[in-house]
C-alpha cells in the first residue's frame, strides 16, 4: 500500500511559535503550527501473495494487505484469509507461519476466491468520500509551512525576519532561554507582522503549558517564575475551551489521516510474478509393473538429475474498491518425466515443457460485506476458490510434493471457467461453493457433459482460536475415468481394449481437514478423504481413501524459516465392483478387470526446510520416501531429493 502524500503534522503541532509575542505577553508561548495535509496519492498499490491462491474470493480493495494473490491451481497458498475481504496483492511474496495466523478461519475475509496477501493489513471497507477532504485548517495561514524541514526553530538568531533590533527580539530570547519554547516557523520565520486567531493563541498556550509541564516533571521547578504560572493559570482557564477543540481536531485529523491511508485502492494495473527453480532427482528403483506377479522387472527411467524452472506472471487490474481482474500467464522448462507412478509428484512440476499459457482470467467482485463473487474462464476451481487451514501450502514456499499441499479431493476435475462464491454467514463459519469445467464452451454440452464438471461446497469453521476445521464435498463428472487427483489412484476405470477408452464416472466425493496451532512455533493437523464413484447406467462402484498427517514448525532456527514433517497415504482404491474389464486392480494383476482392491498400501513420508533468505527470496530442501509405490507390495521404494529456490517479485 502506498502511503499517503502527505506533512506530518505531529511534530509541527509544536511549530507555530513566537506569534503571541506581538501581543507583548513578554515571550511567555509559542504557538504550533498544524500542517494541512494533501488528499491521498492515486494510485495505491495493491499487494500480493505469490504462491498460493490466496484465501477465497476476496475481494475489497480497500486495502490489500496481505493482500493475497490467485496463481495458478498447483500454486495456491490457501491459508484462511482475515475476517473481511480483501484483493489480491500485487507482488506476491512467501506464505509463511512465522508470521501470526488468524485467530479465525471463517472470520477470515473472503479472500479466497479472489485471492491473497503474506500477507496483514486492516481490511475494513472503504471509507466515506468525506474522509478525503481535507481537514479543517488553522485560519488565516497565509504561508504554508515548508514540507521539507520539520526541525523546530529553537534559536531566536536562527529566524530570517526578526533582527537583534527588533522589539521582538528580547522578548523572543527571553522565552527560549527560559523555558526551551519554540522561537519560530521550521522555515526559520517569526511571521510577525499576520493576525492572530484565537485558536493559534490556544495552541501557543498549549505549547508552552506543556513545557512547564515537563519541566515541573522532572524537578526543573525552579526554572518557573510564579508570575509566570499565575499567568499560564488565567491563560489556560480562559482558553480551556479553544485548547480543548484543537486537541479534538487534531485527533480527528489523525483518524482521518489514518482512514484514508487504508481504504486506499489503485485503478491502474500491477505486475506481479513467482520463479521456482527445482534441482530434483530420484533414487534407482525397479517396480512391479502389469502384469503384476511379484516381480520387479521395470526399471525408473527417469532417475536422472534435473532442473525445472517454472514462471508465472500475474496482472491485477482493479477498477473499483471492491472489484478486480486477474490475469496469470505460466511458463516451464524441464520436467522430471518419465516416470512409472503418480506418487512421486512435485507441487512446481506441471509434466510438459511449455510456451506462455494462460492460467488464470477471471473476475472478482464484493456483494454486500459478506459475500463475494468470482467468475471466469480459467483458474476458477476449488483450489482457488476454498480457504485452507493449513498455511503452510504453497508449492513455492511450502512442501515440496503436490500429495502434501492438500487433500487430493480438491484437485478433482482442475476445472478452469467457471464461478464461485465465498459467504461469510456467521463470524466463526463460511461458505464456499464452485463450479468449475474444463470445457473451454463452458458447463455442459446440448448433449449431456462432455468434459469434466466438477461442483465444490465447503464449510469453514474455527471452533476455537487456534483451531481450524474445513469439511468438503464434491460431486464430478469425468468422461474418461480419472479424477485427476494428481497423486495415488485418480484413474478409477480401466482402458476398454477393444475402444482404447475407459468408461466414464459420477463421483461423489467427502473430506475434511484440521488445522491446530498448538503454539507460535508449532502446528499439528491432517486430512482424510472418501471418493464413491460409479459408471452412468451401470452397476457397482469403486471407492478411494486417502489421509495426511503433518506438523510444521514455523520460524525454525530463525523468523521466516518453516520446518515441515508430512506422512500419509495417497489416494487408494479399497473396492472396486464395476462391470468386469472396468476395475483397474484386477487388470493390473491379471488383465481381466475382475472385482477387488489394491493389494498394497503406498506409504508417503516427506521433510522440508525452508529457509526465509529475504522477504522475495527462499531456499527449500527437501526429501520424500513413497513406500509401495501405486500401493503395489514388491515395487521398490523410491527416494526423492529435491532443493527448491523460489523467487517472487
């Protein structure tokens, strides 16, 4: 947020001086001089967070502390947003525990739909057109006070217009010497020849009642004549009233002041953007591949040592206070690819070398104070669409493995266009609700779906302070068969031989994930997810689970830094009863596709430490073990060690 363009009038209150003495008081005040401060600077900046997706649908502009910026799916940090809506920020930064998370989740803003962020400021709505106006000024002020010099004018020799033969100048000299008042204006004027106003009067009286002050304070009393108090005594009680509505306006003044630095909002366009360059490897492993018989006979072909760098750049153009457009455009070079299971994912590795694409271009907009709205043709989903308890999450600053950043049920469908809302009903729970397609015409076909639809509800609770709950629900249209959970069993439906396609699936889909700040410097938490999914007009069904526990440690061995632990299973089919040839455990043992499970259980153990270099610069090792790989008993475990540095801007 950019600051106001304006004087501080707190050091200047003290300014206004010597004027009094052309009334011939014999130099006992001097009078502060009150700065006018200009109207607020527009533009105002609007901040951003760069990996996760901000919070939900935020969107008001008054003030985008931390602020909270939408990225692409894979790059959310969907840690609960604070309690009103905000925009997304402009130059996107690490998410990161160390700094205090909110006490509430669903208190949180509507950030999450339009982002958001690391994150922050007071997000209260915009303030009354009033508020810009400028405040009431002394009157009479025919010379305005230089902005550029602030240091009170102590030294009668030091003022411009007043000579040694002035009649003013003992009087003046009388006063600092024996009581440290202000002789002068900090542009080194006396201004004695101007006309007076009551109020400026009072403000001198003020000013030197408040050095008598001190010095009776720290036993300087004997520095004070008492003619002199006698005479601060008259002057006060006759000038209570008008010192009285000085100090008033001044503290109004102040609040104003301090309104219109937060509910500032710029109209103009902000860049933002977010490197991640990865050096990844994996460890040499066989697996038990189709069909499956107990043997490791095929080899990892892609253990080999090697880089991706992955780029988003982010455009966030806000039209009003309470509204925004967001563009995001992506970049990759290298890939970890080839490679024989889904488990080994990595949260920055998209799969495919590929030119600039577009990633996000969707509209966010504030109903009322508590409901926002986003609508788009791409990066609409749930990840951008649902708030997270976990805030740790972030594929740049977060755990390294896309199975880690959240339950995998929330990848379902990575839908693109569509629209949510995000309505904060109570001060301790919200709703968030999207619908999302990957079709670029939009919802459905005049025929029926023909790509993948995908509707998302969520309940936000915090029950108390330090804990966060979210409870989900998902209901998705696939036509080939895979959820594209992007890690574990997302493939439900087996490749027909004779059409080269697998069937397609209704799923129905539940999870919930909890969130427990233990400490500053401790969080516990965990998810667990249900998938039921069965093909249309058919029989049977096949189900998945999958769960995650994980502590995180924010500010480890120094403010920033974030520790991580992470253990769990990927999604798993525990039964599969479609029509034979469907269920894919079956037909990876035998070809048949007959009834049953996974034989296996893959387990996933990962640690990471982050380390906070600077406010845009992180360094992350990493390391992750998949044991059983694609819940396969004889397949080798597989190792992989990654070392993450992420640059944002």
């Amino acid at each position: 947020m950019q600051n106001l363009n304006q004087k501080d009038d707190r050091p200047n209150r003290q300014i206004l001086t010597g004027l009094i003495l052309g009334w011939g008081l014999q130099g006992l005040f001097s009078l502060p001089a009150l700065a006018q401060p200009s109207l607020p600077e527009s533009p105002a900046a609007i901040e951003n967070q760069a990996q996760r997706t901000p919070t939900a649908i935020s969107v008001i502009a008054v003030e985008a502390p931390e602020t909270i910026l939408p990225e692409n799916q894979q790059f959310v940090d969907r840690s609960i947003p604070p309690s009103t809506p905000s925009l997304p920020q402009s130059s996107p930064t690490p998410a990161t525990l160390a700094e205090p998370a909110p006490t509430e989740i669903a208190v949180d803003s509507l950030q999450k739909i339009l982002v958001e962020n690391p994150q922050s400021a007071n997000q209260n709505l915009p303030a009354d057109a009033s508020l810009l106006e400028s405040p009431t000024t002394i009157e009479n002020q025919s010379e305005p006070i230089s902005e550029e010099s602030t240091e009170q004018v102590t030294s009668v020799s030091q003022l411009s217009d007043v000579k040694p033969t002035d009649w003013a100048f003992q009087a003046l000299q009388s006063l600092v010497e024996r009581y440290g008042c202000i002789a002068g204006y900090p542009d080194s004027t006396f201004r004695g020849n101007r006309a007076l106003t009551r109020y400026e009067f009072a403000a001198g009286v003020n000013a030197c009642l408040d050095k008598i002050r001190e010095l009776i304070g720290t036993g300087n009393e004997n520095r004070v004549k008492q003619e002199d108090l006698v005479k601060i005594q008259k002057l006060q009680e006759e000038f209570a009233a008008y010192i009285a509505v000085l100090r008033g306006r001044t503290d109004l003044l102040e609040a104003r002041i301090t309104e219109v630095e937060a509910n500032q909002f710029s109209p103009t366009v902000k860049l933002s953007g977010l490197t991640i360059v990865g050096i990844q490897g994996r460890s040499p492993n066989r697996a038990d591949r189709a069909p499956r018989d107990g043997k490791r006979d095929t080899k990892d072909p892609g253990t080999n040592i090697n880089t991706i760098a992955l780029s988003q750049l982010y455009l966030t153009a806000q039209f009003t206070p309470r509204s925004n457009l967001f563009i995001g455009l992506l970049n990759q070079r290298g890939k970890t690819s080839p490679q024989l299971t889904e488990d080994v994912n990595l949260a920055y590795d998209f799969g495919e070398n590929s030119a600039l694409t577009l990633s996000d271009l969707n509209y966010r907009f504030l109903v009322g104070d508590k409901l926002a709205v986003i609508g788009g043709t791409a990066g609409v989903n749930m990840i951008s669409g649902f708030r997270g308890p976990n805030r740790a999450e972030s594929a740049a600053s977060g755990p390294i493995s896309t199975f880690a950043q959240r339950n995998p049920i929330l990848n379902i469908g990575l839908g693109q266009g569509g629209a949510g809302i995000d309505w904060q009903f109570a001060k301790r729970a919200s709703l968030q609700a999207v619908y999302s397609t990957t079709v670029p015409g939009f919802f459905v076909s005049s025929n029926g779906p023909s790509g993948h639809n995908t509707l998302g509800l969520q309940l936000t609770l915090t029950l108390a302070d330090p804990l966060d709950i979210t409870v989900y629900y998902v209901n998705d249209y696939s036509p080939n068969g895979n959820l594209l959970g992007l890690a574990g069993d997302s493939q439900l439906t087996a490749v027909n031989p004779s059409t080269s396609k697998s069937a397609s699936l209704q799923t129905n889909a539940v999870g919930a994930t909890v969130n427990w700040r233990v400490s500053s410097r401790i969080s516990l938490g965990g998810w667990a997810g249900y998938t039921n999914s069965r093909i249309p007009g058919k029989s049977g069904s096949v189900a998945t689970t999958n769960y995650m526990v994980f502590v995180n440690f924010p500010d480890l061995f120094g403010t920033g830094n974030l520790g991580g632990i992470y253990i769990g299973q990927p999604p798993k089919i525990v039964s599969s009863n479609l029509p034979t040839g469907n269920n894919i455990p079956d037909f990876l043992d035998t070809g048949l596709g007959g009834k049953g499970g996974q034989p296996g259980t893959t387990t996933h153990v990962e640690m990471f430490y982050r380390w906070q270099v600077s406010d845009n610069i992180s360094v992350t090792p990493g390391v992750m073990v998949i044991f059983q790989p694609d819940h396969t008993r004889n397949s080798d475990p597989i190792t992989v060690g990654v070392l993450r540095t992420s640059f944002s801007f």
